[in-house]
C-alpha cells in the first residue's frame, strides 16, 4: 500500500460519512448520486489545500488515450475516491446508474459571409496583434476562469457509479517575481480554497514566441503533432495557465490554427457567459468520436470559451451523445496593483 493510499484511508476513516438512516433515505437512484457526490466533494474541498502542488497543472485532456482529470484532485484524493468507491457503493448500488445530466450544447448560426477557418482565423491574428495591453494598473496580473469538468467515480471493476460536471472558478493572482496567490470555489457550494505562491514559482508558457513556426516548435514539446484536435488542447493550455496572454502570442496561436487542416467553421453563438463570438471546431477519436469548439471575440480575436462534446457514446462517459462533456470560460484578464485585489469587471 502506497504512502498516498495510506494518507487517503486515514482522511476516509476520519469523514463523517451519512448515517444510516440518511443512506436508507437514499433508496432513489437520484438521491444517493447526491450523496456520493457530496461526500467526494467534501474530501476534495478538504485536501486540495494540504495536497495541490505550487504550480496547477493544465486539466489532463481526453482524447489520445487520456482522461480528464479535474485539477484540483491530488493524488491521494483520487485513492480516497477509489476506496469510498469499494467500501460503500456495491452494497448500495445495483442495476447500474444514469446519465449524468449535461449541459445544453450551444447553438450556432452558420454564415458564408465569415469565411473559410483560414481566412476567418488569419482575420483574427490580425486584430489580435493591434489589441492594446490588458485593463487596469499595477505590477500584478489578475485572470478569472470558470470551468466544467466531467468527472466519472469507478468501483474495483470499472464500472461506472457515479458522474458528474463539476464547475469551478479559478482566480489567479501573479506577481513579476512569480509569487502570486489561487483562489478555487464551487459556484454550487460555499467555501473555497487557496494557496500562496512563493517568489520564484515558475509558471507553464510564459515568455512564448510569436512566430507561428516557433511557437509550434515550443509548443510541440508537451503537444506531439496528432492531429488538429491537439492545437486546440495546446491554444488551450496557454490560455488555462492563469496569466495574461500577451497580445502578440494570441496572434500567434491564431496564426498556427490557420494554416491547420481539419477546422469547421460553426458560425457565431454566444458562449455561457452570454458573450457573442464565432465559433472553431475540430473532430477526434478519442475512443469515441470526440469534437472540441473554441468560441473566439470576432473584434479582438480573443478565445472566450472552449468546450468538448462527446459526439457518440462511450464506456468513459455514461451521457447520451450528443453531449458536452467539459467546458471552460475565460471571464477576466487585468492588471491589479496588490495580490488579491480585483478589477472592476464589466
């Protein structure tokens, strides 16, 4: 038994796990997703602070023979998940569980006027380039990012006994030293959890460059040249780091998404923060036939939102396709003059 393991029993033993007359109550198929749920949520909430490491690593995608895994689970978060799965569940389960209730897939209004993907996203690289520097003043930077993760609870089997899309909001505070400070919440629950970022702490994709060739080059090192679907995950990743991106590196990612094979123009939409853009997107095999949709500002070439719809079914994921399975939303970018203050938002 690991050291991990080891940690995540004593969490386990030390929760305060339903009584039974709550786990009677909970006969509904519906109504123990619930507890379970919020058992898991609460050993998450409760160790993400004590287990995160200093850096947040960008979200493991699907796709290529990966899960998602949401950020914010340390690894002896997942053991705990793992043994709650085996203690309690099989006696309480049978007959499977359901789909888990997804969001509704954004609508798209199709236009030839927008052009074809390289001429729209060429378009974009340009107006991207004349974007004047983040709002706000202060050596200190400020990023919002509100995600949804779909995440699956398995038993020793690999079968499926719980799902959900968790949502999280990330504020990200970062000094020039690289100190900073990360604020994570649940919109769904109260309580958050933070950790503080010594002076020195690096960060991913900072200082990139903003030739299309070489930022492909850099960028290859952690994203292998798959397919079309893995420049998405890449423009992504820069983007999810929890820092500005420089005007100059957004013409860049845009560029390199020009000159892709593969991309469909979907039209303009407005994303879930009701904000109106034009959206990209790009099909996969990821075991399943796998779309990711990047909702770009058609003024300023800015990526508002990506999402990722699973367009057949799948093992991995007990929704009925199509189905989006995770999607995340960049809300704010500025400069603030102390870690832990806040722009004045629109």
């Amino acid at each position: 038994m690991s050291a991990h393991t080891r940690v995540a029993i004593r969490r386990l033993e030390a929760q305060e796990l339903p009584t039974p007359a709550v786990w009677q109550a909970a006969t509904a198929q519906q109504d123990l997703q619930q507890v379970i749920a919020d058992i898991i949520s609460s050993v998450a909430d409760d160790d993400h602070e004590r287990l995160a490491s200093p850096v947040s690593p960008p979200p493991i995608r699907t796709g290529s023979g990966r899960r998602r895994i949401p950020v914010l689970v340390g690894a002896a978060v997942i053991a705990a998940v793992t043994v709650l799965s085996v203690l309690i569940v099989p006696s309480l389960i049978s007959g499977g569980t359901a789909s888990a209730v997804t969001p509704t897939p954004l609508s798209y209004t199709a236009s030839t006027a927008i052009g074809d993907s390289a001429t729209l996203l060429t378009k974009l690289a340009a107006a991207a380039a004349m974007q004047p520097p983040e709002p706000g003043s202060g050596p200190d930077t400020y990023t919002k990012i509100q995600s949804w993760d779909f995440t699956t609870n398995q038993d020793v089997n690999g079968n499926v006994i719980s799902s959900a899309v968790v949502p999280t909001v990330r504020e990200t505070w970062a000094a020039p030293d690289g100190s900073g400070r990360e604020i994570r919440s649940n919109p769904e629950r109260t309580g958050t959890t933070s950790q503080d970022n010594p002076a020195g702490t690096p960060a991913l994709y900072q200082n990139l460059p903003a030739d299309p060739a070489a930022l492909k080059q850099v960028l290859g090192q952690a994203h292998p040249d798959r397919d079309t679907s893995e420049w998405f995950v890449a423009v992504t990743d820069v983007w999810g780091v929890g820092r500005p991106v420089p005007a100059a590196t957004q013409s860049g990612l845009l560029k390199l998404l020009a000159a892709e094979p593969d991309i469909t123009v979907l039209g303009t939409t407005v994303d879930r923060a009701g904000r109106t853009g034009v959206a990209i997107s790009t099909d996969t095999n990821a075991g399943f036939l796998l779309r990711r949709i990047l909702v770009l500002d058609r003024s300023t070439g800015r990526l508002l939102s990506a999402e990722e719809v699973a367009l057949t079914n799948s093992s991995q994921f007990p929704v009925t396709a199509p189905a989006t399975i995770g999607y995340t939303m960049w809300l704010a970018a500025a400069k603030v003059p102390t870690t832990g203050s806040r722009p004045t938002l629109k």
